[in-house]
C-alpha cells in the first residue's frame, strides 16, 4: 500500500517537472519525486510486525525479524544527497532570479 | 601504507578538507593529490579490496583490475594535464575539483551498486558546482534538474535490484539477475539505464550537453569532455558487463539509443557555426559510439573510443576554449585563419580531430577498426554502415574547422604584403606545453596501436566472463 | 631496398620540414632532390618483384602493376617538384607544404606497393589528407573541403569492404583475402561496389567527380598537376584491385552477361562512359583553364575506368597505359598553365591571351600535352585510346564506344580552348613586359614533353611492362614485335606513323621555304571589316568560344547542387533533432525519459 | 606624278600573271548604289565564273579592289586601310563615275571625287551605273591587262606611296583613326 | 619501309593532289549546269591554288607558318595511309583509328594557324569548324566500331578488300543501309558541303578560319582542302562502296561519289551550327545506333 504513495508521490513530481518552467516549482517537484523514492524505498525493507535493527541487551526470545535495515540506510544518505541537490539548485535559481529578475524558464530563454 | 587502493578516493577527500582550511596552497594541494594518486595507482595491487571487514555481499568493497586501472590512470592524468592547462580557473574551484575526483575514483572503484549510485550524485554535484564556472546558471539548472532525476531513476533501480536479489555487490550481479523472470528484471534494467543515460549524453535526454558543453571555458571543456565524460562511459562500460541483463527490448532500445545519439549528435554538429557548439555535439555522438560498443559486447573497442575521444577532446576542448577566450567569440568568421599565428596548437588541434575522425595513422581509426571489426562478429552488418556513413559527416564538419582555422588567406595573398589578422596572446608558453604533451601522447598511442590494442584485449577475458548471458538474451 | 626506401621517405620528410621552415627555397629544392631519389630507387625495384618488407604494422611488397603505377606517380611527383622553389613565397604554409607534399608521395607510393588490405587504406587515407590540406593552401578553402568529403565517401566505402572482407577471410593479405568471395556472389557483389568506390570518387567518375574541377582548379598552380597526373591515378589502381585481383568475373559470373561483361561491371562500365560525356561537355564550358583540364580528367578517368574493366588484351593494356599518357599529359598541361599563372597572376582564359609571342617554350610544352590527351598521333595518348578502341570495337560494347568517340572528338574542343584563348590570338598590353618561365621550371615541363613524345614514337617500351602485368594475370598479353603493337583486330606501327608524319611535314617544309618569305605583320593589322581596333582585348576571342554549342546544353542540371542539397538536408536533419532533443529547456528531456520508461514498462508488461 | 612604265617580268612573272589574270577574286567595297549591278553579273545570265572571277570574303584573299561608287571621306579611310591589306599583286578597280569626278556628288563636301588621287586605279568603269555587259567587258580588258603586265597599280603604289600619303593626309587628315569608340 | 614507300608515297600525294584538283574543278563546272550557267575551265582550281602560292604573302608569327605547314604536312602524310585499290605506300598502316587521327594533326595545325592569326573571325570558325566536327563524327565513329565489330578488323584495305567479289551488294552500303545512309551524311560534314558549311560562312564571319590566309598560305590551304577531301572520299568509298577493284574503278567511283555529294549541297541551304548538332545527334546517331544493335544484338550482317 505503502509503495503505491511512493510511485504516486514520484508521478505527482514527474508531472510536476514537465509541466512547470518556474525553478522554485521544479525543485518543489524534484523533492516530491524524491521523497516518493525514500517511500518507496523504505517499503521495500518494509517487514510487517518487525522490529528495528538494532541489536540490544533486551531482544525478545519469541520469534521475530528485524526490518531489512539497508534501504533504511540507503534512504538516509539519498535523503541527505537530495537535501545537497535542493540546497544547490535553490542557491542557483536565485543567482538566475538576481541576474534576470524572474524565477521562470520560459522568460529567460536561452542564455547564450 | 601507500599499496591499499582506498587513498584514491581518501586522499582527494581528505585533501579536500585540507584546500577549504588552507586557501592559498589549494592549487599545490590539488597537483600534490594527483601526483600522489598516480604513485598509488601503480603501487597499490590488482584485486578487491574489502572495507571494514564485512565480506562482499554485506559491505562495500572496491574492485581494482585492469579495467579499472586503465580508466583511472586516464582520468588521473588528464585531470592534472587539464589543472595545469587551466591553473588560473582551476584555483577556485580546487574542493570542488578534488571532491569531484574523490567521487570519480570512487565510482570507478566501487563494486557496491548504492555506493556506485552515491559516487555518481557527489560526481554530479561537484560537476553542477563546477559549471556555474561557465557563468551560464541556467543552463547549470536545467543540468541539474535532470541528473538528478535521473539520479533518482538510479536509485529506484539499485532498490529494485536489491528487492529482486538481496544483494548490492556489483561483481557477479549479473548472474543473479539472468535467472530472474525476464518481467521482474525489465523494469530495474531500464531504470539502471536511464539513471546513466543523462549522463552518458543519450538522446533524448542529451540536451543539457549542448551548452554545457557548447558554452564551456577553459577549465570545465576539458573537464567535462575528457575526464567526466569517458569516467561515465567506463561505469556504463562496467555496468554493462556485470550488472545490465538486456533483453530484446531494453536491448534494441538502449541500441537505438545509443545510435540516434551518435547519428543525430553528428547531423546537429554538421550544422552548428560555433567551434564549441560542434565540439559539443561531437561529445555527444562520440558518447552514443561508446555506448554502441559496450551494448554491442565489444567493451574494448569502446574503451579504446573512449581513450581516443578523451585525449583528442582534451586537446580540442583546450584548444578551442582558449582561442575562444582570446579572440572573444567561436563563431567561424571570428576564428578564421588563428592558427595562422599560433602554429603549435594549430598542429595538436589537428592531430586531435584526425584522430577523432578516425583518420589512419592516428588512435581513432584504430578505435574504429576495432569497434567495425567488433560490430561484424555480432552479425549486425547494418550498424557498421551507419558507424561509417555517419563518420563521413563527421569528418566533414571537423575538417570544415580545420580548413577554416588554418587558412587566413589564399594563395598568394602573403606575397602581395596585405595585412593579416592581429595576433592576440593565447597561451602561456607552459600551457602550449600541456597541449603539446597531450599531442605527444595521443600521437604515440596512435604509432604504436597494436601494443595497445593488444593490451586492452588482455582485460577482455577478466570482465566479459558473462558476456555470453547478456547476449543470448539480447538476440 | 625497399626498407631503406621507406625510411629515406620518413626521414626526408621530416629533413624537408625543418629545411622549410629554415629557409623555404631549401626545403623546396629538397623535395626536388627527395622525390628524384625516390624515382631512382623505385626504379631500381622492378628486378625484386616479390620481396616484401613489413613496416611496424604496414606490410609491403614488390609488384610488377605496383612498381609501374610507382614510377608513374614520382615521375609527376618529381617534374611537379621544379616548380616548388618558384612558388614558396606565394605559399602561407610553405614548410607545411613541403613536408606535406613528400607525405602524400609516401602515401602513394606505400598505396602501390601496400601487401594487404590495412596498409592499403592506411596509405591511401595518408594521401588523401596529406594532399587535402595542400590543396587547403590554394584558392579556396570550400575545395578542400568537397574533395575530403568526396574522398571520406570512397574511402569509408572501401574500408566496410576491407573489413567485411579481412572478417569474413580472416586473412588481410590483399591477394588471398578477396578469393573468399569466389563462394558467395552476393556479399561479393556488396564487397565489390564498396571497395571500388573509392576508385570511383578518386577518379571523378560521374557521379563522383564534383570534388574534382574544385580541387584541381584552385589548388596551388604546383600541386594541380601532381593531383590530376598522380593522385587520380591511386583510383585506377583501386580500380585494377578491384577487377582483376578482387575476381570479378568470377564472382559475377551468373549474372546477366552483355557482350562478355557481367552487368554489374557493365554498369559501372557506363558509369565511365557517363564521366567521358559529362566531362567533355563541362570542360567545353569552363573559362579557367585550370578547370577546363580537370574536366578533361574527369573525362579520362572514364576512359581508364573501362579500359581497366574490361581485363582483355587489348582494351586492359590501353586503359593500363592510359594512366601513364594522361598523367604525363595532364601534368605537363598543368604546369604550363602553372608557369603562365606565375607570369601572368590568372588562369582566366578569357583574360590572358598572345601567350605565344612571350613564352613559346610553354606553349609548345603545352601543346604537346594536348595532343597527346586528345589521343591525335605521334603521341602517347593515341596509343592507349586506340587500345581502347580496339577492345571496345572487339567485344562490340557499342554505347560506350559512343561515349568514347564522343570524348575523343569533345577533346579537340576542350584542349585548343586554352591554346587559343590562352597562347594564341591577341596579346594583352598589359601583357607585354611578361617573359618566359624560368629555366628550372622549363626543364621540368620539357621532360614531360619528351616523355610524352617518346610514348608516342615506341609504346612498347612501356607496353611490354604492361604485357607483363596481363601474363601474370592470367589474361592474353598485347602483342609486341619491333616496334608493331599488334591486337587481335589491327596493328600499329607508331615509329612508321611517325617517320611518315615526318616525311610529310618536311615535303611541306621543303615546299613552304622555297615559296618566297612572307612579311611580318603586327598582330592587329588583321582583317576587320576595315574597321579601325586598337584593344587587342576586344580583338581576342576568348570568352564563351564554343557559346552556340554550349547553349544546347547550359540549362542541364549540374551535380554539385544535387550534393549541396544533401548537405542541406542533413543540416536541416540536425536542426530538427536539436530542435526535439537538444531543447534548452529541461521539461522536454524529462518528458522524452519518462515516456520512454513509461512505454518500456508497458512493453515489458506484455 | 611619274608614272612607270617599265615592262621587264621575269618568267616566273609571266607565268605568276598569267594565272593572276585567270583568277580573279574580287573583294566588292560596296560604297553606293553600284553594288547592285554585280549579282546579275555573277548569276547565270553573265556567269562572271566562266572568266575565273569571283567574290572574296577578306582583302587578304582577294586580287581586286572593286570600289562600286561615291566615297565618302569617311569610307576612303577604311578603303585605304583595306587595299593595304591586300597582298601584292593588287588590282583597284573604279566603278562608275563617281570614282571618276564624282558623278553626281561631284560637289559635295563630303566625299571625293577623283579616286586615283588616293589609290592606284588601274581600270575605271565609266557609267552611272555600268551595266554587267560593261563591266564584263572591262574585266576582259582587265584580265589582257594583267596577262601583258600593264596592270602595274600596285606597283606604282609603292613607288609613289609619299605622293599618295600625302593626298590622303590633304584630305583626310589621318588615315588610320582612333575614333570615338576607342581609347 | 623503304626508300621506294617514300617515293612512292611522294607519288599518292601528287596523284591525289591532281585527282582531286581536277575533279574539283570538273564540279564547279557542275554546279555551275546545275545553276544554268556556264562554269569555269576545268582546269580553274589548278590555276586559283597556283595564283595563291604566286603571290606575296603576310605572316602573323611563327605558330602561323608553323601551324599551316603541320597542317598541310599532316594531311599529305595522312594521305599516304589511305589504301588506293589496294595499294598502299606504306602497308600496315591503315588502321581506321589511325587514319582518322592522323587526319586531325592536320586539323589542329590548321585551327592553330588560323587562331595564331589573331583575328576573331579565325577563331569563331575553328570553333564552329570543331563544333561540326563533333557532330559528324560521332555517327561515323560509331558505325566504324560496327564495322570493326563485324568484320574483325579494323584495316581499311581490308575492309574494302572484304566488299569486292560479291557485286555492288556487297558493298557496306547495302548490306547495311542505315549505316551507308549514315557514312554518306557524314561524309557531307567532313568534307564541310552545304548543308554543314557554317564553319567558313563567307558573308557572316568572313570565310571563318581562312579570314587572315593570303598568297602561300592561301594556296597551302586550298592544296590541304583537296587533299582532305581525297582523304575522306576516299575513306567512305573503302569503307562503305568497296574500295576498288582496280585504280580505275577505285577512281570512277571516286569521282561519281563526289559528284554526288557536289549536287546534293548544290542544293541545299545552310545550317547553323547548333541546328547541324542537333541533327546530327538526332538522326544520324539514332541511324547509326539502331545498326550497331542490330548488327551486334540482332546478328545482321552475318
């Protein structure tokens, strides 16, 4: 169930990116595409009633599994690339924004 | 201390750290960082190399044969011929430099598909970074939006491939991955691909390449065309070889792909008036021709294209950005007859371009040979005609530049005492070193191709030991 | 012999470059003394046929077509060389064109002697480049240009068939490798039209011949005729691989037959033809005299292109020798005009005149030339068309002797257009101060002038180097007694045909001097309806000259365009794809990748 | 003005005169209204053929100068410039009166009236016009004339050329002219 | 070859030159009946080359002379390659291809000549001359090649020698036709008759290539005219009428086909010298192709 938010969340993103010429919109849509990735992600190491990953004193005997702790970790450090790329992006389109005055693609058209 | 392959991504990290701290020895740090990779890269042993202890399908580890040896002694030593070159720009952008080399040795090295994917977005980050140097910040956007949705389709394919096999390790994924039902394996195959794809320049997802190439300075040309761009195609290469199952549809799709890149980068370059422009677009077929090869199961043919283009790019992409700097413009008129004047780069430029068209006695036709050669055994007589058919269009518009940049005048004209163009000042006397030692290398690769053929064939046995999957699925 | 012939070549060319750019006039007379050493030392070859000498990765050998193709080639090359030292400061790279020049000889001469098929490219792409950026130093750059494009379509053709051959053979040795194809018709037939396109282009057969009157009209005055005397002549060679080494017959042997010739080698038979008509009609038009004689080569390329075909006794050794007397001719053709070039500053016809009253020495230099392209007795172009004929009218191959005709009589016209226009009538007052060409220069166009003659008077000489090319084909060699050349339907005897034209010419002589003197006139005291001239421009007929013939044909449609429109296509091919997939807006590429991930998905899915 | 009257040809002369007066081509200077008069002789009714005359494209080919009426000034020059043209022997034949006196232009100012003032005439024509019985009957008396030698104009040409220039000059100013289309 | 081959080529040369003088003379008296008039002597062209060589002369420069005497030089000596019934001063050396090239020594020495002359008119009329060169000989040619094909040679004695013995039917003429009709247009290009004269319109361009010829160049030109013209009467008779059997016959011919030609232009207009293209390549050619394919597809004329 899960899953299916993560790939709506990446369509809503993927519309969003092919649709709009505004760059504060279009990283708006990256980080929703992203964010739908991580969910995605997540559920892949999604074990229904499992338990964290971490090994401690106090584990219960009965049976049990752990979450699949990678995607976890994978999400962490996409999570902290997608945070580096929106940080850059941002820095960028408000140089663009000094320099030509608007946020929009459409009215700078093509520097050359 | 010094024979652990690891210090390749440590050192330019660490020196990394260093440059931020230390800003005025920045540029000795970065040229110490390479030299110091080098002595590493031939000191260090061939073989994997396990990181904290965890065996391969639990940590990462990094994988160093001679494949890997080949790509990084490239990349190493056109980055510090290219530092070099562009020593005034390359001082400001030293973290980032070495950042991005941390990640390109990385990516090279790691046999560990999410690292692989981390390595590529730090590469793509430091590359967003460096080519705000061309002072063009939205072509740096429109870059950016699409590497890292690509990224992400990267990302969801390493995911997928994990989901289906439970293992990242990229050694040997391939056998895993041809036992899985062909519908499981599509989807992550194709998002795999068209998470490399931005990068590799394919159309259609190419059109970043166009002025971030086509509007490239001194420093981020030669960066892009001869150090990110072959880096890319050696992952792709590597990719190909133990990772992507092709079926018949990502297989004839990522074939297709990679030939309208070729066909369709080369018309476009055909028609373009800027010296950079066409250098762009010639990036871009060139890319398509590798990635052809390494679809096709020919990986030494496309390293040797590989190898071919990024020398000649270097020099051409150093060559071209410097007159352009110095003469104000690339356009054909402007450019007209410089090389009157600056005969040293004159003649680098045209080994270079012979050796991109693929003209005998040079690396690049080798590299074609190779790879028409290759393309036979698969069967494919059609694709060798388009390679050529295409290659005539290609030495058109290189020898178009060559003709335009060497003629000032025409016969005659010098002996009845008219006045030709100002000379204006490219280079300093050490930067035409750099380009003439980039020359040297290119020349001798091409007097001597069959040592070097034969050399890159001996890394064929180590990596193509499941060719024979990929290809029965493909046909 | 043959090593040390190599590394003389590699060695001299660097020596000439760093002479050049010492002093230019040196490196100039270096080429000179290169290329005659390099005469002497080919010529030295022809008792070694056989030996080979292999060369890093290029492989060479001696061959009897190889050595005579040679001698051709750096007997033009040399002669060409006397002009070098005249021409340095006219050049912007002289240094470059030294040492170019000296490659593009290697080239070739490595092209005639190649073993197997790499080093027969590898060579052959030397030459072309080394030669294309010479002809870059000339008048224009955009025939450069179109003559590397043209070359790059022949020679990417011929590398497909090379390595389609090398890979199906598995063998690279230019004797072994073809034989393969004895077994298979079809991929021979592919091979076949590959490889031998780039003859074709290199030729200028018809529709490849566009580079030519570029390239040879406006290449330095020097290099014109190494280009159409030498480097024209690599395409025969190709031609002759490809006929007779390459086993066409054979391989097309359960094809449509017409008179003995498979279809498709009758084809490209009428191809030749096609080159010997359209050659002539656009040589009759041209003004540059320059031009006019690279038609004429487009002209001849036709003639040894069936010569060469046909691989019979008579037509073989006449298309075979053909590329001898049209190299001589045509280069002596071009260096005279060369030398009045350099007197005079143009090649315009219709712009020069009287030529005669101050350069004789190059007019007779250039008349001799003439004669002998357009194959009239006692020189050495009647010889090979006549052989020509003969085959032709053997086999009875009635379309292409119409063609051939045809060229012979288009010739008269197109050669005395410039001996008209060019040496005779009125002297241009501008003109008057002009002398005649330099000794050096002289020399050099006068042993081509002696050669031309001497082929004439006694073919055998060479004919006999020919008969041994046929007998180690396989094929009927042309008959040789004394002086007769004999063939299966006729025989000449050119040193009677030529004392008889010498018994002639001196009854007349005897006749005209015994008739009293005539008194010497000024040109412009000629006949003029009495009406008062004094330009001699306007008295000079030189513009438009056949102008009622030419009407009849002036609105075809010309080639170049058809090949200008190509060009535009794939521009406009290349902008529609930047305009689809290089858009400088990053929605479009998204959009591109997701559609495509989207249709994989679906396709996978089914 | 003397005239010569020498008559010693050499036999090679004899028999050069011989063939010159069997074969006489014409070059027709058309000036006036006489040229209408040389058709019918040429056509079948006279057939000047039948005496081995002829029409001639160029001076250099031709024998005779057939000046057929009045010449203008302008004309006389390029009259001069054609006889000089011709190659010796050389014959000047008058046509009509005009060439005479001037026939009925004998007054007016712009042309001349006697012809052998400026070129050596060796037979007239007399008549306004002379009809083809009249000039066949003159060819014939040319044609003796040649064959005895008598016909000596040319000759005298030469020999008197300063007289003739000078009458030229009197009346032309300049022969050769460098006129408003040139230079 | 001998001393006794030069001699008697000497011999052809003055026998031609005599033979064709006098015929020529003879047709002028023809077309002269032919034009109800009366005609000069017979011996009139006689007396006109000898009145030219009598007289003085002007000469342009060298290549003037020069060209003049390499003309008449090389139609004298094409002249003793022609078979006469068989005969031959030279034997051996009457190749077709020979014959018709050497012819063009001549040509070309002669369109020299004229264009060393510096006048205009010269030059048109060598250019025009050349034009209608390439027009007439092309039809020629290619019968030629038939007739090579055919009969295996290319020999004109024996080409003709091949004619005789079967009667007038085995002349070429009429076995086969078309070519004979072709042969015999062409001859009316060669020998430069009405319609295909343009190139020495005397009223339009001044008599083309002769404009500047006077006294000994004049009568060289006028000798080398009728030594072509025995040239190329006599190369159609060979080829196409059978040569001759013996020297009488080869002459009686000879002068009947002359005569015919001199008849046939008495009454024909002028053509230009496009329009002269244009019919050539249209109707000759076609002629002479439809032969060529039937003798060679067809096996006509075996």
């Amino acid at each position: 169930m899960i899953q299916f938010a993560g790939i709506a969340l990446i369509l809503i993103g993927i519309y969003g990116l092919m649709t709009t010429k505004h760059m504060i919109k279009l990283i708006i849509a990256l980080n929703v595409m992203e964010l739908g990735a991580n969910i995605f992600i997540i559920s892949i190491g999604f074990v229904a009633h499992g338990l964290a990953p971490i090994y401690t004193a106090d584990l219960p005997n009965q049976a049990f599994s752990f979450v699949d702790p990678l995607p976890q970790a994978m999400v962490l450090t996409a999570i902290v690339i997608g945070f580096g790329v929106s940080a850059l992006g941002l820095v960028v389109a408000q140089n663009i924004y000094k320099k030509h005055g608007t946020y929009d693609l459409s009215e700078i058209g093509g520097e050359e | 201390m010094m024979g652990s392959i690891i210090w390749l991504i440590a050192l330019p990290l660490l020196a990394a750290f260093v440059s931020v701290v230390a800003q005025t020895y920045q540029y000795g740090l970065l040229v110490v960082t390479l030299l110091m990779n080098l002595l590493v890269l031939f000191a260090a042993p061939q073989g994997l190399t396990i990181i904290g202890g965890y065996e391969p399908p639990f940590g990462i580890s990094l994988l160093f044969d001679q494949y890997a040896l080949i790509a990084l002694l490239l990349i190493q030593v056109l980055l510090l011929l290219i530092i070099v070159l562009a020593r005034p720009l390359a001082k400001n952008y030293t973290p980032v430099i070495l950042v991005m080399l941390a990640g390109l040795n990385g990516m090279l090295l790691t046999n560990d598909l999410f690292n692989l994917f981390v390595m590529i977005e730090i590469v793509s980050i430091a590359a967003f970074i460096l080519s705000t140097a061309n002072g063009k910040l939205t072509h740096t956007f429109h870059y950016l939006i699409l590497a890292t949705v690509s990224g992400v389709f990267f990302l969801l394919g390493t995911v997928l491939v994990y989901a289906y096999t439970g293992i990242l390790v990229v050694q040997g994924l391939m056998m895993r991955l041809a036992s899985l039902p062909v519908a499981l394996s599509l989807i992550p195959m194709m998002l795999l691909i068209f998470g490399m794809a931005v990068e590799l320049k394919l159309v259609p997802v190419s059109s970043w390449a166009k002025n971030i190439y086509g509007q490239a300075n001194l420093l981020t040309g030669p960066i892009f065309a001869a150090v990110l761009a072959p880096a890319f195609g050696f992952v792709f290469g590597r990719m190909m070889n133990e990772v992507i199952v092709l079926h018949s549809l990502t297989g004839y799709t990522l074939l297709v792909m990679a030939i309208s890149t070729f066909v369709l980068g080369e018309l476009a370059a055909y028609r373009q008036t800027d010296l950079l422009k066409t250098l762009a677009f010639s990036s871009i077929g060139q890319s398509g021709l590798a990635v052809m090869m390494f679809t096709l199961g020919a990986p030494w043919a496309g390293i040797l294209l590989l190898i071919n283009n990024a020398l000649a790019k270097s020099i051409l992409y150093g060559v071209a950005t410097g007159v352009t700097a110095a003469y104000g413009n690339a356009s054909m008129g402007v450019l007209k007859g410089v090389f009157y004047h600056h005969r040293l780069l004159g003649v680098a430029f045209s080994l270079a371009s012979l050796s991109l068209v693929g003209i005998p006695l040079f690396l690049g036709f080798f590299a074609k040979v190779s790879a028409v050669m290759a393309i036979f055994s698969t069967g494919l007589i059609w694709v060798p005609v388009i390679i050529l058919l295409t290659a005539i269009v290609e030495g058109a518009y290189v020898m178009r530049w060559l003709l335009q940049l060497w003629s000032p005048a025409f016969e005659g004209y010098l002996a009845s005492k008219k006045e030709l163009p100002q000379k204006r000042n490219v280079f300093s006397a050490q930067q035409i070193l750099v380009v003439g030692v980039l020359a040297v290398i290119l020349f001798t690769m091409g007097l001597m191709p069959q040592r070097f053929v034969d050399a890159l064939q001996k890394t064929q046995p180590a990596m193509a030991q499941y060719e024979m999957v990929g290809q029965g699925e493909q046909q | 012999m043959m090593t040390m012939i190599i590394l003389f070549m590699i060695a001299s060319i660097l020596f000439a470059y760093v002479l050049s750019l010492k002093e230019p006039k040196w490196g100039a007379y270096a080429t000179l003394i290169v290329s005659l050493a390099g005469l002497v030392g080919v010529s030295l070859l022809r008792g070694s046929v056989g030996e080979t000498v292999s060369f890093y990765y290029l492989h060479f050998t001696v061959t009897t077509i190889g050595w005579y193709f040679s001698m051709i080639l750096l007997t033009v090359y040399f002669t060409a060389t006397f002009f070098h030292p005249f021409w340095m400061d006219q050049l912007i790279y002289p240094a470059a064109y030294n040492a170019l020049f000296l490659l593009s000889l290697a080239g070739t001469v490595g092209l005639f002697f190649a073993q197997d098929l790499m080093t027969l490219f590898i060579c052959w792409e030397t030459a072309v480049w080394s030669s294309m950026l010479i002809v870059q130093q000339g008048k224009s750059r955009q025939a450069a240009w179109v003559y590397f494009v043209m070359s790059a379509i022949g020679s990417m053709a011929t590398l497909f068939a090379i390595l389609l051959t090398i890979f199906m053979s598995g063998t690279t040795m230019i004797t072994d490798a073809f034989i393969y194809f004895m077994g298979s018709p079809a991929l021979g037939g592919l091979v076949f039209g590959a490889f031998i396109l780039s003859g074709l282009t290199k030729m200028g057969i018809f529709p490849f011949h566009v580079w030519l009157p570029l390239a040879h009209g406006s290449a330095p005055h020097t290099f014109s005729p190494v280009l159409s005397g030498g480097l024209v002549k690599m395409g025969a060679y190709i031609a002759y691989l490809s006929v007779a080494v390459f086993p066409a017959y054979q391989v097309f042997g359960d094809q449509l037959m017409l008179q003995g010739v498979p279809l498709p080698i009758y084809a490209l038979m009428l191809l030749g033809g096609v080159s010997i008509v359209y050659g002539t009609l656009r040589a009759i038009q041209q003004d540059d005299a320059k031009r006019l004689l690279a038609y004429s080569s487009v002209a001849n390329g036709g003639y040894i292109l069936i010569g060469i075909l046909m691989l019979d006794q008579m037509a073989f050794a006449g298309g075979l020798m053909h590329v001898l007397n049209h190299a001589v001719a045509s280069a002596a053709a071009f260096l005279a005009m060369a030398a009045v070039a350099k007197r005079t500053g143009t090649t315009k016809m219709s712009e020069l005149g009287g030529m005669i009253h101050r350069m004789p020495v190059t007019y007779v230099v250039y008349l001799i030339a003439i004669i002998s392209m357009a194959g009239i007795p006692p020189m050495g172009g009647f010889v090979s068309k006549w052989l020509i004929f003969q085959g032709l009218s053997h086999r009875g191959l009635i379309f292409l002797a119409t063609a051939a005709a045809f060229g012979s009589i288009g010739s008269y016209l197109y050669v005395f257009r410039p001996l008209s226009a060019v040496f005779l009538g009125q002297l241009a007052p501008k003109y008057e101060k002009i002398k005649e060409a330099d000794p050096l220069m002289l020399i050099g166009m006068l042993l081509l002038t002696a050669m031309s003659l001497l082929l004439g008077i006694v073919p055998n000489v060479v004919l006999r180097t020919i008969a041994q090319i046929q007998i180690e084909l396989g094929i009927d060699p042309i008959m040789i007694k004394g002086t007769i050349t004999a063939t299966q339907n006729g025989s000449v005897n050119m040193l009677s045909v030529f004392t008889v034209f010498g018994f002639g010419f001196l009854l007349i002589l005897i006749l005209f001097l015994v008739l009293p003197k005539s008194r010497r006139v000024g040109l412009m005291d000629t006949y003029t309806s009495a009406e008062f001239i004094h330009t001699p421009e306007l008295l000079h007929y030189g513009h438009h000259f056949y102008a009622p013939f030419e009407r009849l044909y002036e609105k075809w449609p010309s080639v170049l365009p058809l090949y200008q429109r190509l060009s535009l296509k794939l521009k406009e091919m290349g902008e529609w794809a930047e305009t689809f997939f290089f858009h400088a807006e990053p929605n479009r590429a998204v959009f591109w990748m997701v559609l495509l991930v989207i249709l994989i998905t679906v396709g996978g899915a089914r | 003005m003397q005239v010569t009257t020498k008559n010693d040809r050499s036999l090679w002369e004899v028999i050069g005169d011989y063939f010159r007066a069997n074969s006489i081509w014409m070059k027709w200077y058309c000036t006036g209204c006489g040229a209408i008069e040389m058709p019918p002789t040429m056509t079948s009714r006279f057939d000047m053929e039948q005496l081995g005359m002829g029409p001639m494209a160029t001076p250099r080919q031709a024998d005779v100068l057939l000046i057929t009426g009045y010449l203008s000034t302008k004309t006389l020059r390029r009259v001069i410039y054609s006889y000089e043209q011709m190659q010796d022997p050389k014959y000047v034949v008058g046509f009509g009166s005009c060439t005479l006196n001037g026939g009925i232009y004998y007054d007016s100012y712009a042309t001349i009236n006697q012809l052998d003032q400026y070129l050596p005439v060796d037979l007239y024509i007399a008549g306004c016009m002379p009809r083809p019985e009249a000039i066949m009957n003159s060819f014939a008396t040319l044609i003796e004339m040649i064959k005895k030698g008598e016909a000596r104009g040319w000759k005298h040409y030469q020999e008197n050329y300063d007289w003739y220039k000078a009458n030229q000059m009197d009346s032309l100013g300049e022969v050769i002219i460098h006129d408003e289309f040139h230079e | 070859m001998t001393l006794m081959s030069f001699v008697y080529g000497f011999l052809a040369i003055l026998g031609a030159f005599v033979f064709q003088t006098s015929l020529t003379g003879i047709n002028r008296k023809v077309t002269a009946r032919l034009q109800k008039r009366r005609g000069p002597k017979w011996y009139q062209q006689f007396i006109d080359i000898f009145k030219a060589f009598s007289k003085s002369s002007i000469t342009h420069g060298w290549v003037y002379d020069f060209g003049a005497i390499m003309a008449l030089g090389g139609i004298a000596a094409t002249v003793i390659f022609i078979p006469v019934a068989g005969f031959q001063s030279f034997p051996g050396l009457d190749n077709i291809f020979v014959i018709s090239y050497v012819l063009a020594v001549g040509m070309l020495g002669m369109a020299m000549s004229a264009a060393g002359s510096g006048n205009p008119w010269a030059s048109i009329g060598v250019s025009r001359a050349l034009t209608n060169m390439l027009a007439y000989d092309i039809p020629f040619m290619v019968i030629v090649f038939t007739l090579i094909y055919q009969h295996q040679t290319g020999s004109v004695s024996e080409l003709a020698a091949l004619q005789q013995g079967a009667g007038i039917w085995g002349w070429n003429a009429f076995q086969l036709p078309l070519g004979g009709l072709v042969a015999v247009i062409a001859l009316f290009g060669m020998l430069g008759k009405k319609p295909f004269d343009s190139f020495i319109a005397p009223a339009e361009i001044a008599s083309g290539p002769m404009v500047e010829y006077g006294g000994k160049q004049l009568g060289m030109m006028f000798t080398l005219h009728e030594l072509m013209t025995f040239i190329e009467v006599s190369l159609i008779l060979n080829l196409f009428f059978g040569g001759g059997e013996t020297l009488w016959v080869y002459l009686l011919k000879y002068a009947v086909l002359y005569t015919f030609t001199n008849i046939v232009s008495g009454v024909m207009p002028r053509f230009k010298i496009d329009q002269a293209v244009t019919f050539f390549y249209k109707v000759p050619l076609g002629l002479a192709l439809v032969q060529g394919l039937l003798v060679i597809f067809g096996g006509w004329g075996y």
